[in-house]
C-alpha cells in the first residue's frame, strides 16, 4: 500500500473528511485529494503536519518501515552486547545466527 492508500486509510481510521482534513491544513480540498490520488506529493513538513492531524506518524503515512520499538530494542540489544565480554560476544552472535535460522524455518 502506498502512500495514498495510507493516507486514505489514516483519515479513514479518525472519521475525517476530506474537507475536515484540508481545512486543518490549511490547504485547498482540491490539493488534499490529490494527495489521496496520488496526483500530488506533499513536501516533508505537510507529511509532518497530515501525521499529527491524522494522529498518526509519517513513517507509518510513507511506508518506511521505522518502528520506534523496535529502534528501542534494538538500542537495548546493542547496550547488553557491549557490555558483554569478547567471549561472550561470539556465543550471542552464534545464538542469534541460530535463532536467525530457525526463524526461517518457520
């Protein structure tokens, strides 16, 4: 889904029209729908702007693939590495690659 259908599906999720949304935004109804149709791209601060209206993020609203928690626990993860002795280093990395596997086996 890209991100017209995000959008749609955002505004959709709130009970928006979309008049509701371009008057918050300040914009034309005529400039929102194409961001709906994909007629038209908004620039990077109406993305940030159509997120908080939309209660929403803008990685969600764009498809990045950033997801907060798992930047949190991949943080967490890295910190527990670091602190841990060289030796012990190799034994997570061989138990992670083993679970990597298995995952796949799934």
């Amino acid at each position: 889904m890209g991100f017209p259908e995000q959008l749609k599906m955002a505004r959709l999720n709130i009970n928006y029209t979309q008049q509701q949304v371009a008057d918050l935004m300040g914009i034309a109804k005529s400039t929102y729908c194409g961001y709906e149709t994909g007629k038209r791209q908004p620039e990077i601060e109406k993305i940030k702007l159509l997120a908080r209206i939309l209660q929403t993020s803008g990685d969600t609203l764009r498809e990045t693939g950033f997801n907060p928690e798992s930047e949190d626990k991949f943080e967490k993860a890295l910190a527990i590495f670091k602190s841990l002795r060289p030796e012990f280093q190799d034994y997570a990395l061989e138990q992670m690659k083993k679970l990597a596997e298995l995952q796949d086996k799934i």
